[in-house]
C-alpha cells in the first residue's frame, strides 16, 4: 500500500511539473519581443563641427610652434582605425585613433596626405611624405 501511494504521489508531482512547463512555453510563444529601432545617422548626414586650423601657427613646418615638431615615420590609414609612428628627438611615438600623444594632441585622422592631430581646439597637420 504505500508503494502505491509514492507512485501516485510521483506521477502527480511530474504531471503538474510537466503541465507547468507547458504552460510557460504557450505563454513565452504569444510573448511579442520589445524591439526597439535604433536610428544610426549616416556618416556622409554628420557635419563636422570644429574647423581645422591651417594656419602657420598649427603647422609642423611653422618655426613658430616649437612644442609640435615631430617627423611622420610610419602610418596605417583605415577608414575606422588608423595609427601613427612619430619621431622627436631620439624617442619614438605610436598613437592609435583617438589616443594621446604625450598626453596633449589627440589622433583625429590619417589619411595619405596627411595626418591631424587636435589640442584644445587647435588643430595640427603634418604632411604625409611616407612612402614617397
């Protein structure tokens, strides 16, 4: 008798588990996913808000602007991931997109012309002559 009895109580426990995960099932079946429409602006749409500096004063030939004198000795242009390798003095310098370079000029663009780097507000080019 009270095998029968934990039979019944098992058959019982594994149909109302079994009934449970039905139901949950149907439910998560007729559940809709929220899906929200992420606008992505298009590059070509975004205007760029500070203007490059191509004065003298911002120029790597300039005699004016001692501090930014570096020599371009290697570059990788990229359309989302660039680099550099700068020369001042005996020391060497690779800065990736959007790194520092000694802590004051930001990397902004490499391209086979040239190169930009930005200091509060200031922009900086040096002539790409890599290569050629």
């Amino acid at each position: 008798m009270n095998l029968l009895n934990i039979k019944k109580t098992m058959i019982v426990t594994i149909l109302v588990t079994a009934l449970s995960l039905m139901i949950f099932t149907i439910l998560q079946l007729f559940d809709k996913p929220n899906i929200n429409e992420i606008n992505i602006p298009n590059i070509k749409d975004i205007e760029l808000t500070s203007s490059i500096d191509t004065s003298p004063q911002s120029d790597l030939n300039s005699n004016g602007n001692s501090n930014f004198n570096y020599q371009l000795i290697g570059y990788r242009a990229g359309e989302t991931d660039y680099s550099v390798i700068l020369k001042k003095g005996n020391k060497e310098f690779v800065v990736s997109s959007g790194d520092k370079l000694e802590g004051l000029y930001e990397l902004v663009s490499v391209n086979e012309d040239e190169v930009i780097f930005r200091n509060q507000g200031k922009m900086y080019k040096i002539k790409n002559s890599v290569g050629k």
